[in-house]
C-alpha cells in the first residue's frame, strides 16, 4: 500500500477490503478474511498518525451502507477515542440486529471489548 494515500484513496480502499470481507465473513473463507483484516489494519496505521485526517475518513464510514464498514470503523473511533458516543451507538445498533448474522456478534464483541469486560483485553 502506498504511504501518500488521499482522504478518497482512503476511503474507497477501506470500502472495498470491507465488502470483501463482509462476503467472506458470510461464506467462512477465513484467508481471505484474514487478508483484507491486514489491508484494514494497514489503513487504520496511516489514519493513527494523522489523527485530524482520521475524524474526516471515519465520519464517513461510520454512515456508510455496510455492517462491515460500520463496524470497523468504530472499532477504529475507539481505538483511537474520536467519536465514540457515535461508535458506541453504532455498535450497538448493529448488535440489536437479528438479520445479519454472525456479524451481530462482531459488534457486540467490539463493544465487551472496549468496556473492559475480558480480563487483559483492550481495544487500544
């Protein structure tokens, strides 16, 4: 991944891995699952140390039509304490939802994570 990436670069590469992985989450294909978790993790890197440019993507993903892309991106807001009343409602939204399967679980587990309740386990 290139270093320069632009708020739109960012944005629409961040989308897509999450697409991906939304439809890899559905059909069990771990590897491919595992693979577009590093290309997130490699975005949310370059938004970590540029914390004004992360508030600008992650407002935009946190609306965006996509579980997945919800879901990261507040996991995301938290790890990096930028709109967490917002994340949290999100988050807790998604959990409530009963038609989206296992990615339910991913939201409720994002904020049992962030709250403290596994004893070593933070989001930071």
């Amino acid at each position: 991944m290139k270093e320069t990436l632009t708020y739109n670069d960012i944005i629409r590469l961040h989308i897509e891995s999450d697409e991906k992985s939304d439809i890899a989450t559905i059909e069990g294909d771990y590897k491919v699952n595992n693979r577009e978790g590093r290309k997130i993790q490699k975005i949310f890197n370059v938004l970590s140390r540029d914390i004004d440019l992360a508030k600008k993507v992650y407002k935009v993903l946190l609306e965006y039509d996509n579980i997945t892309t919800k879901t990261e991106a507040a996991a995301a807001c938290l790890k990096l304490g930028i709109h967490e009343d917002k994340a949290i409602q999100t988050l807790e939204s998604i959990s409530k939802r009963n038609d989206i399967g296992v990615r339910r679980l991913n939201a409720e587990m994002v904020i049992r994570v962030w709250k403290g309740e596994f004893p070593g386990r933070t989001l930071s």
